[in-house]
C-alpha cells in the first residue's frame, strides 16, 4: 500500500505550523513498528464501518463516499501539479485512479458477499504475486504453493454456506488491482512529484466511481449522518493510515515493513470478530494463516 503525507508547504507564510509538520512530531514519539500496526488496524475498522453501511447503501456508493472523502482531504493538502505533464503521464495518472477505483470497489463487493478477514486474504494474493515475480528464487515456489493451499482451503468445496464464489472472484480482482496499483504507484513515482501522484489518482478514481456511486446511492448520500460515516471511513481507510505508512517507512528497512503488513489478514479477521461478529471456522482461520505465512516468506531476503 503506497502511503502519502500531509506535508505540502500549501501554508508558508501564514505563520502557523503545517498540518505536516505536527503529524511528524506526533508520530516521532511512536515506534514505527506501532506506526504500521496502527495503520493497519485503521484500515480494517474502516472496511468495518463500510461494510456497516451495506445495511444501508450498496458497495458502489459507500465505496463512492470512502474516494471522495478521501480525495477532498488529500486534494486540501496535496495538490496535483498538472502543468506541464506529458501525454504518458496523463496516462499512468489516469490508469493508476481507474485501477484504485476498481480495486476499491471490487474489494467491497467481495466485503459485501464474505467475512473481512477472507476478503482480505484473497485480496492478498495480489501484492504478494508482484513479490513473488520480482525475486525469482527457488524458495517461492513453496510461497506460491501455500497460498494456493490458502485459497483452496477458503473456497466453498463443500458446505461453507458463509463464503460464496462470486465474492471469491471480486476479491481477486481487487487482489490483482493491487498488484497493478503496486507496479502504477511505482510509476506515478517517477513521473509526479512528491506524493502528487497519488493525489492525482485519487482524484480520477473519484471521478470514475462517481456516476455508479451516485446513481446506485441517489438521494439517500445526502443524509448528513452516512456523509459522516463516509467521512470516517474515508479518513480511517486512506488519509490516517496512508500518512502511518509513510512516517514508518522513513524510520524502518522496507523488509521490516513487508513482514508487518503481512498480518494484515489476521489483523482483519480479529476486527471482523470484534466489530462485526464474524466468526471463522478453523479451516477458515488455517487459510487465512497459510496466506500470512506465504506473505512473510516472500518478504525475506535470500541468503548471500
């Protein structure tokens, strides 16, 4: 997950500290270890709190209202630079927010249709991949296998009434959105300055999800209380842990991160339980365990 910061230099001179600068003396004073799992932990109740709202609102609105809370926040804080860019970085610009637009909603019509923490798990199987191609060891072999048996071990082979394969299928599509997402942040990199470009992609993903998220929404987005909702999970899925990342990442090797970020299934299931009374079978917990361990391994450097 590419992170951002609420560091833009958009106040100088109006003689008050920059929203940045009072993130990163906050986040100093915390391990960047915790910095990781507090960011986890915000995305997981977030995707909580979304799926909450399913009660009340279709995947495709609420996944609407997450975007574009989180673009507007971003938007405030880290503007694109659209001057000057060159035709191929319109073109990763917009790639990179079709693939965060689609991503973002195939994952919630998987949330819709499975417990979080085998949503999440699938979902997985994307950045994983990407790892797994980029390293070319023997060793993978035994990763890739494991998460196989992961997947085998969630799929509704027999009687698992609580897991369906139309929401197996819109998890990997948003697991390989994510793997897309991995590789088009990379080059939004080189191309943006800054974070820009990941605001830029915010702000195309809203535009691309809007027609759906308004017209399956329609007038119920404007009740004041689900804008708020939208608001929270917007901040807790995107603004919050994004900015964790970011911070953690300039203090801690990118190995240490990885193997963090690999619980985040685990981590989903446990607020499933929690927030939503999602109880897992022991099958189920196996999968998800065998998907972290395939994660962790990946993230291991190969021995010189």
């Amino acid at each position: 997950m590419t992170a951002f910061a609420l560091d833009d230099p958009l106040d100088r001179g109006s003689g008050l500290p920059r929203p940045g600068r009072l993130l990163r003396a906050a986040s100093d004073s915390i391990p960047p270890s915790s910095l990781v799992l507090l960011g986890i932990v915000s995305v997981q109740i977030g995707a909580g709190f979304a799926k909450e709202l399913f009660a009340v609102l279709p995947p495709s609105a609420v996944v609407f209202l997450r975007i574009a809370a989180g673009a507007l926040v971003m938007g405030a804080f880290i503007r694109p630079r659209l001057k000057g860019l060159a035709w191929r970085d319109w073109a990763v610009g917009i790639g990179f927010g079709v693939t965060l637009a689609v991503m973002n909603l195939s994952f919630y019509e998987a949330l819709s249709r499975l417990p979080m923490g085998i949503a999440v798990a699938i979902e997985f199987l994307g950045p994983l991949g990407v790892a797994v191609a980029a390293s070319r060891r023997r060793i993978d072999l035994l990763w890739v296998g494991l998460a196989g048996a992961g997947v085998v071990l969630l799929a509704p082979w027999g009687e698992s009434a609580s897991v369906s394969w139309v929401g197996i299928a819109f998890a990997m599509v948003a697991g390989a959105c994510w793997a897309g997402y991995i590789l088009l942040s990379a080059a939004a990199g080189q191309r943006f300055p800054g974070t820009t470009g990941l605001s830029f992609a915010m702000i195309v993903s809203a535009l691309v999800i809007a027609p759906v998220g308004v017209t399956t929404g329609g007038a119920d987005l404007l009740q004041p209380e689900l804008l708020l909702i939208g608001l929270g999970v917007g901040l807790l899925s995107s603004v919050i842990p994004y900015s964790l990342e970011l911070q953690a990442l300039r203090r801690m090797p990118k190995q240490v991160f990885g193997i963090l970020m690999s619980l985040e299934p685990a981590v989903a299931a446990m607020i499933g339980l929690l927030l939503l009374g999602e109880i897992l079978h022991v099958q189920q917990w196996a999968a998800i365990l065998c998907i972290v361990a395939a994660s962790l391994g990946s993230t291991r450097k190969a021995k010189k």
